[in-house]
C-alpha cells in the first residue's frame, strides 16, 4: 500500500490532484491510500504523532500566518529526521527553487498541474523506490533473460557482443546491436548514446565532461565520442528539465 499526503491550501487544487493521483495509480494497479491537508503544520502534526508517508505532494505558499512548505520540509527532514519520503513541491512560482536544495526534493511541479507532469513524478517514485521495475529483456543462448532498467549502469558493446554493467560490478553478455537495443529498449528509459560502443544510464551518472562521463559503480570514465559530444549535453540537460532538476 502506497500511503501519500497531498498538502495544499487550495481547495480546488487539492481535489483536482487527488483524482489525478487516483486514476494514475489505478492504471499502473497500484494500491494506494490518500490524505488531504489544508495547512502544513496540519501535516506536521499528523507526521509527528506517527503517521507515515512514501510520499508527499506539498504546496510552498500557504495563509500568511501558516508556516511555509519550506519549514514542512525542514521540519520533516531535519526535526522529525525523516529522510525516506519523497517529496514533490508544487507552486504557482519558479523563484523558491534554490531554497529547496538542502531539503532533496524529488520534483518541483509548477501550477497549474498537468496530468502528465504528475504521472511522470508518481513513475519516476515507483522506479527509484522500486515499487515498480522496468526490465531489460535480452536473449543468451536460447534463454529470455531479464535485468531491471534501474541496476543497469551502462551497455558496452565489444565486437558483436553486448555486455551489461549491472550495479555491484556484475556482469551479463549477449549477442546484439548497441543501436538496436538502445532505440528498442533503453532510449525511453533516459539512457544516452554517448559512443559507439557505450550507452549508459542516466540515473548513474554522476558527472559530465567536455570527453567523458562519471558513473556510480564504475572507477573509470566513459568516453563521450566527439561527433556526439553536443548531442550528449542536449540530452543530458533535457532530461534534467523534464525532470524539472533545471528550471
């Protein structure tokens, strides 16, 4: 059970983003309970006294004399010491997006919400949270063989044989063509097709240079190719607003 608070002082806003959240999670048969708060310190109080979320939806700007979604998330991360829930800002305004870097939003929504924005945010949670898995599905030998999408690092192609760097230092081979599995599999899911011989996944990548990618689980850099080196950064950097990282 997906247990998920949704804090706004618009009532409107509120009603409409519970429906959204309801149908979203039905079409992914997700089962799910939803609160809905009014005013932050109504949701700092319920968190205080035990309540637990996965989950928290939580508008920045409430009543002058309330306390800010700022201080809710300071008080649940700092206060309350709770560093497992995700948190979604959502706000009319862009300008609050620096103060939330300490407080390790997953996402910065700005009203009015759309429907896909929101349902982009509940897949990126189920997939970092792995409550849903996408898998990677490849055939060794006369075996369908499957790897979820979030333990690959990158996918290194080496005469006609792909290799899969899976979190851990694991390792899977399988004949194949780089181009096709990224373009059939992999492009959906935010890998990048760095080289000709590497397509790595976004989620591990842990710094970009001018030549080369930094990756979780992986001491030594990738090479971008340089015919690809532009097209890298233009999707590195889309992927980041998308996912609202850049606003």
């Amino acid at each position: 059970m997906l247990m998920i608070a949704v804090c706004d002082d618009e009532q409107k806003i509120n009603a409409e983003l519970e429906s959204d959240l309801i149908n979203i999670l039905a079409n992914l048969n997700i089962k799910s309970e939803i609160d809905v708060y009014f005013s932050g310190s109504e949701l700092c109080g319920k968190i205080a006294s035990g309540t637990y979320y996965d989950l928290i939806f939580l508008d920045i700007e409430f009543a002058k004399n309330e306390i800010n979604g700022v201080e809710v998330g300071r008080f649940i991360r700092d206060t309350h010491q709770n560093n497992t829930v995700s948190i979604v800002y959502i706000s009319w305004e862009k300008k609050y997006s620096m103060q939330l870097f300490d407080i390790r939003p997953l996402n910065f929504l700005i009203k009015p919400l759309m429907y896909e924005k929101i349902e982009q945010v509940v897949k990126t949670f189920l997939k970092i949270s792995g409550l849903r898995t996408e898998v990677f599905i490849y055939k060794s030998g006369h075996d369908t063989c499957k790897v979820q999408m979030k333990d690959i690092v990158f996918v290194e192609s080496n005469d006609r044989k792909l290799i899969l760097h899976i979190i851990g230092g694991r390792k899977e081979e399988f004949y194949g063509a780089l181009r096709d599995v990224y373009e059939q599999q992999l492009k959906k899911f935010d890998f990048l097709f760095i080289h000709a011989s590497y397509v790595v996944n976004y989620d591990h990548v842990t710094a970009i240079k001018y030549s080369q990618l930094f990756l979780t689980d992986n001491k030594t850099p990738i090479p971008i190719s340089q015919n690809k080196r532009n097209e890298v950064r233009e999707r590195y950097y889309e992927i980041m607003k998308r996912r609202n990282i850049l606003l």
